[in-house]
C-alpha cells in the first residue's frame, strides 16, 4: 500500500510526522529509531536568540495526558544551524522548521536564516507566543495578528509554510482562515490547550510556571472537532495533532479531514509509535481496500 504524499509542495514517504518539542532536533531518538522511515522530522522550536526556558518544574503528569512549561528552551538559530542541522542532513527525511519569535520580525529573520539551508524543506510557524509589542498578546488568538506575522515569514522565505494553530481560542477557523490568506501553503492543529495541575498538600501548581500546556490522549477529541471544522473552512491542506497514541488515532484525523498527523507525546511513551502507527495506517488501508486520499475528509 502507497502511504508517500505531498503536503505545501513537502514530499512524504509517509503521512506521520514527529511533532515539535516532543522529539528534540533528532539527535537522541536516531539511537533508537530509524529516522529515514518518518514522513518528516519537525524540529523543536527555534528562536532568534538563546532562550532559557521556564523555571522547574516544568512537565507533570495528568489524567491521560501532561502538562508542559518548558518556554520553548532553545540554543538558538545559529546552534541549530552549526551542531543540530549537519546531523539532521545525513538522513533521506525533510525536516521542517518550527519557528517562534516576539516579533513579526523575528518571525521574519529567522525565516530568511534558515531558508538558506538546503536541509530545510519547510517552515511551520508557532504563533501560539506572545507579541512583545502588542503587550504580550499571543498571534495566534487574534486573526490580524496571525495575518501579518503570517505575512512577513511569507515575504522572507520561498520554503513552504505551514502555521501551527493554538486551540485556545473562541473560534479556529477565523485564524485558520487568516493564516490561509496570508500565504500560509498549509495548517497543523491543534498545538496544546492551556490548563493547570495543583499541589493540594501545599497548595500551589505543581508547574513552576503556574499553567501548561495539556498535551496526550485527553485532548484528542477536541483536536479531532478542531480539524474537521478547519478542513471545511480552508482550502489549504490541514496536518492533525493532539493525543495521536495509534493508528486508530491517526485515521480518525484522516476522515476528519487531515492530509497528514503529527505524533507528539506518544514519543515520550514509546519511541517507536511513529514507526507503529505508520504501520497501522498501511494494514488498515490495505484490509479495508482503500487508499489516503480515499480516507481523507470521508467522514459520513
């Protein structure tokens, strides 16, 4: 059975890919699984400049999922570009971009920078970060926002763009639109939902940084709803995540209108369930007749 796609112009030999922040820049999880089978490795977040992170404790866990605060934690782009990106070029995988910045600027120069590496097949945009400038509002809850850092990454690279769409909104398919508009060749959702998590003994979070993101099997269905809406309101293709564990999961995404999943922290339970759901995707194509672009968006 054929799994190889093609998404933003990005050619997969598989629909799965490993989620951002989950699965570092690839380095350490190249000793336990084959890299060459993933459909496409998305890196950990990359910012302009070093950045420190949040203060510990920064991951619990939570009734069928985790909390996470790690403040998108990161050498920065030049790290990235002299210590992870050679490592990541010896395998036959695209690797795409996650991107963050304080600015549409940033978001811009980091853009340009990186979109001169051959190794780069693409860039998704996390705009689930707070604009410095508009005090501290994240991009991805305001469509103007969404719009112009959209814009600018648009105007500083050629590569193929996707932007990653933050759940805590009132209504994701007006940023889903917004991005769409501004040039984005495609959408990946959802990124984590914002909750907490308390100590009851003392009385105080049990993240260092009070709230997280919530990420694992309890947010799946909200993140199966958010898809199926977002693929019938754009024409851009649509990559699904949020609590993928199996294959089961991941075909669920698929007839909700996804073209792609990403598989994010599965990978902290069992470094091979990439590799095991892109097995399962091909036995249940095969034992039900059918292929990926048959599956996708066929919810009855």
């Amino acid at each position: 059975m054929k799994l190889e796609t093609e998404i933003a112009g990005i050619k997969l030999k598989n629909p799965v890919m490993v989620a951002s922040g989950t699965f570092g820049y690839g380095i350490e999880p190249a000793e336990l699984i084959d890299l060459n089978q993933l459909g496409a490795i998305i890196t950990k977040t990359i910012t302009l400049k070093p950045r420190e992170g949040n203060p510990p404790p920064r991951i619990v866990e939570t009734a069928s999922g985790m909390l996470n605060a790690i403040g998108l934690q990161n050498a920065g782009v030049q790290d990235f570009i002299k210590n992870s990106l050679p490592f990541l070029a010896k395998f036959d995988t695209p690797v795409i971009a996650n991107i963050a910045g304080e600015s549409a600027s940033e978001y811009a120069e980091l853009a340009k920078i990186l979109g001169k590496e051959k190794t780069i097949k693409g860039i998704e945009i996390n705009i689930s970060c707070p604009n410095v400038k508009k005090g501290g509002v994240q991009f991805g809850v305001d469509p103007k926002l969404t719009e112009e850092v959209v814009k600018a990454v648009r105007k500083a690279t050629k590569l193929p763009i996707i932007t990653k769409l933050t759940p805590n909104v009132t209504d994701i398919t007006i940023i889903a639109k917004a991005a769409e508009k501004a040039g984005s060749n495609a959408v990946s959702l959802i990124n984590t939902l914002m909750g907490m998590s308390i100590d009851i003994e003392n009385r105080k979070s049990k993240i260092g940084n009070i709230t997280g993101g919530l990420s694992g099997p309890a947010i799946k269905p909200i993140a199966v709803r958010m898809v199926w809406q977002v693929a019938k309101a754009v024409k851009i293709p649509v990559i699904g995540l949020g609590g993928i564990m199996t294959a089961e999961d991941a075909i669920e995404f698929f007839i909700a209108g996804a073209s792609a999943v990403q598989v994010g922290t599965a990978n902290f339970v069992d470094n091979n369930s990439p590799l095991k759901i892109v097995k399962g995707i091909e036995n249940y194509l095969t034992a039900n007749k059918t292929t990926l672009k048959e599956l996708i968006s066929s919810l009855a």
